[in-house]
C-alpha cells in the first residue's frame, strides 16, 4: 500500500544545526544537478540572491526527505521529521511542500534542470541537434566524483521507492511532466523558428521518456553510477532517432 501525504500538524519544531545525519553542511552535499546556481533552469534568466536561498533551502528539505525515507521508508515518515532533520520550522515545510513526498521532487528535477541547460549551450554554438541531445545526456548523468555518484545513488533509491509508493511514483512523473515542457522552448530554440511546433513536442516528448526509462531500468539493478549515461544514450537514440531527426541532427521538416 502506498504511503498517504502527511497533513500540518501544529507545533514543529526546527532543529538546532543544519547538518545531515553524516554531519556534513547539506548545501555541501547536493546531488549532481542539483547545487543552485546563479543561472535559472534550461539557461533561462539569472536567480535574485532571494531565489537562490528558496532554492538552497528547498534542496535542503528534499535531501532530508531522501535521507529519511530510505531510513525508515515513506509510511514511516512525516514532515514533522523531514522539517526537524533539515533543520527547519513545519510551517516552512509546507511553505514549498503539500506533502512529505513532494519534497524530493527537487532532487529528481536537478539532473533535468542541468541537462536543458548543457543542451542550450551546446546547441547555441552551432552543434548538430542529435549530437547536443546525447552529449547533454552524458555530461549531465557524468560521475566525475563522489558527490556526483551519489547524487545518482539518491535518484536509485527514490525510483526503486516510488514502485510502491503511489504518491511518490506521481511526484516522479510530475518531474518528467515539467522537464518535458521546459525541453520543448530549449528545443524550439535551437531548431529553428521554421520547425514545425508538433515535432519539436515530439521529440521532447520522446527525449524526455527516454531518460525517465534509462534511469527507471538502471536503478532496478545494482548496475554502477557510471553506467547509468551509456543507458540513457541507448534510450535516446531508440526513441528519438529515426522519424524525428536526421542523420545530420536536425528535426525533420
């Protein structure tokens, strides 16, 4: 049985530091895509300091959440104890979070959020489509240290969580909703304005699917973090190349 959301209780009381159950300062210790950045999602406008700390303290409540559910499982977390270990008050919990699920969506979202953002800047500079996709793929689920790898270590036991949890598993989907809608603008962009409107949907569409599928098979096995960027290479070409794009990398006419 899936895990129902939490309601506010009243009376939450923040924590007296803002360290993980490892000690390390949580700002420190974000998974791969997911440290804020002075740039918005997809290369879009430059965050305020303000956005920045909403952001920074978001990621800190979801990496609190990632921490106790894979301690104690979703049902046997509230966001009472999310608050509590991320070091904050309940009614800032529910400030950016309906329910205790909802705060590990910025976790999965970070590697989304940084592949649009490769992609633009690889696109920007003249690179053929199909080949900004992939290469945006690998750099963005690239495991060049520790951080990196378990950055994709959380994302594997939020995934092989959210198989039982229905609320979970909806916010992981909601998360693949939003970054297809995001690619599509990135992708327009890149095209051209003479590409048709349907095509580029599309292929974000497929694109979008095809890293969801990758990551879903890869955390299902015990496979290392490095093989997660060959998989989803795989994907992507099996749903994206052939009607949609090119062999030179543009989206068809």
């Amino acid at each position: 049985m899936s895990a129902k959301p939490d309601r506010p209780r009243a009376g939450g009381r923040p924590s007296a530091d803002r360290l993980s159950a490892t000690g390390q300062p949580r700002a420190d210790r974000l998974p791969t895509g997911g440290r804020p950045s002075g740039d918005a999602p997809g290369g879009g406008a430059t965050l305020s300091l303000t956005e920045r700390r909403k952001a920074a303290t978001q990621l800190d409540i979801a990496r609190a959440a990632a921490e106790l559910f894979a301690e104690r499982g979703t049902d046997g977390t509230t966001a009472e104890d999310i608050a509590l270990r991320a070091g904050v008050a309940l009614r800032t919990f529910y400030r950016y979070f309906r329910a205790k699920q909802d705060a590990v969506a910025p976790l999965l979202a970070g590697g989304a959020e940084r592949w649009r953002a490769l992609l633009a800047a690889g696109g920007a500079a003249g690179e053929p489509l199909a080949r900004a996709l992939e290469r945006s793929v690998v750099e963005a689920l690239a495991v060049p240290d520790a951080a990196a790898e378990e950055g994709l270590r959380w994302t594997r036991g939020l995934l092989r969580a959210a198989v039982h949890d229905d609320a979970l598993r909806a916010v992981w989907y909601r998360v693949n909703q939003d970054s297809e809608e995001r690619l599509s603008p990135v992708l327009a962009e890149l095209a051209g304005p003479d590409t048709d409107p349907l095509e580029v949907r599309l292929v974000a569409a497929a694109a979008t699917g095809a890293i969801r599928v990758a990551l879903e098979s890869w955390a299902a096995t015990d496979a290392p973090a490095a093989e997660a960027a060959p998989l989803a290479v795989r994907c992507l070409r099996g749903f994206v190349a052939g009607p949609l794009l090119r062999a030179d990398g543009r989206i068809t006419p």
